[in-house]
C-alpha cells in the first residue's frame, strides 16, 4: 500500500509505548489519529514536525480498517504558530479546545485554519477566533443562515441576525422591534464568505459584539467555554 500525502493541523500527541507517539489531526476531509513510529528516539526528525499547533505535510499509510491505526512514513512542518508570544498561545489553547470537539471537517474549513495560521498576529487574533467559532458550528451539525432569511432563503432586507434562531431574518418573517445596525448585519455577513475578507471589512466593535452572541449560544447548546482564556 502506497503513502499518502495530506497536509493537517496537529491536534493532540499523546505518548505511547517506549519510541512512539499517538497523532491527532485535522485535515481538509477527516480527523483522525495515527501512530508515529520511532518519534521519541532523539534522532528521529519527524517528532520536530508533529508538535502541538503545526500545520504539517504528513506522508501516511491510511489504514481501512477502523480498528487499525494509520502510520506516518514522514512528516514536514509548514506552518508553525510562534506559541513564545502571549497571545498567540492564549489563541492556540482556546480555538484547539472547540477544535478537538469536532468529529468532521471541511475543506472549507480547513482552507480557512490554513490562513489564518499564515497570518495570525497580535491585532488579528480576536478576529480569527470569531471567524472561526462561528464556522465551527456548522460542522457540528447546527444550520447557521449567515447570508439569506432562514425562512424564505432570499436576501432581501435583511433586518436582524440570531445564532439560537437559525441566522439571518428578513423584515417580512421577523416581527420584533429589537433591529440590528447595518454595520453588525453586514459583519455576520461575512462570516460567510473568506477569513480574508471579515478581517478586511469587520470593525473591532461588531467583531466584540458577535463574540458575546457566540458565547452565549455556544454555552447554551454545545459546550461551556475554557475558563481563564480570551
């Protein structure tokens, strides 16, 4: 059996047995763990490009059976994020949290982890994490209406936005008098599109503002929040 190269988000190592390590990943169209043979002696040059938060080129030998491990013949760091800064960690440890609570992925999805660990900084991250929690909710089976009215699917006078009632309202479906302004409309907007273009055109105040209705969905429906991070 031939190997194959994919490139994935490093998740979780666990240790296991006397040389080896247990690899979570995240990849643009599974999740899943592999064994890393011989990673622990010290001149293995794998175990540099497995490490916790590494987007890596990972050759592997895909098993097909589900009660046998795939095996990685060789790994390849691509992208590292710089976990000496602050920030960045304080990132990593929240957005890995919902991340290891994923069961599926997208390509979708993945291409977007992938730019954001391209750019990621100090003035962007709170903008990631946003973008990226909101798109995490799809792939845990919730229908988020990020562009049209849940109700009729047009996106005409679009007038109000609620993650627990399914997204966007137009005016005609939604009654109450509690409108939204055009500028925080426009930023769950682009929650739909590219990570790119919500950092491009979402403001820190509708970006605080989304944060707040996530978490307050999120703890109510999924899962509590990590505490002491963000």
């Amino acid at each position: 059996m031939s190997a194959e190269i994919i490139k994935g988000l490093i998740l979780q190592v666990y240790e296991f047995q006397e040389k080896d390590l247990i690899v979570k990943t995240i990849t643009n169209k599974r999740i899943f763990s592999f064994v890393a043979l011989g990673t622990r002696k010290p001149e293995s040059k794998n175990k540099f490009a497995l490490l916790e938060s590494s987007i890596s080129e990972l050759e592997i030998f895909l098993s097909r059976l589900n009660n046998k491990l795939s095996k990685l013949k060789k790994a390849t760091t691509e992208i590292s994020l710089d976990l000496n800064n602050s920030k960045i960690l304080e990132f990593w440890r929240f957005i890995s949290f919902f991340l290891n609570k994923l069961e599926k992925t997208s390509n979708y999805f993945f291409e977007n982890l992938k730019l954001a660990w391209e750019i990621i900084n100090e003035q962007n991250y709170l903008h990631i994490v946003v973008f990226l929690l909101a798109n995490h909710l799809v792939l845990q089976g919730h229908f988020i209406s990020f562009n049209k009215c849940v109700k009729c699917m047009k996106n005409k006078n679009l007038i109000y936005f609620n993650f627990s009632l399914g997204g966007m309202f137009c005016k005609i479906h939604y009654k109450n008098k509690d409108l939204q302004n055009i500028s925080l409309l426009k930023s769950y907007y682009f929650l739909s599109l590219n990570l790119d273009q919500y950092l491009k055109f979402v403001n820190t105040i509708d970006n605080f503002l989304i944060y707040e209705q996530l978490k307050l969905f999120i703890e109510a429906d999924l899962y509590s929040f990590p505490k002491n991070l963000l």
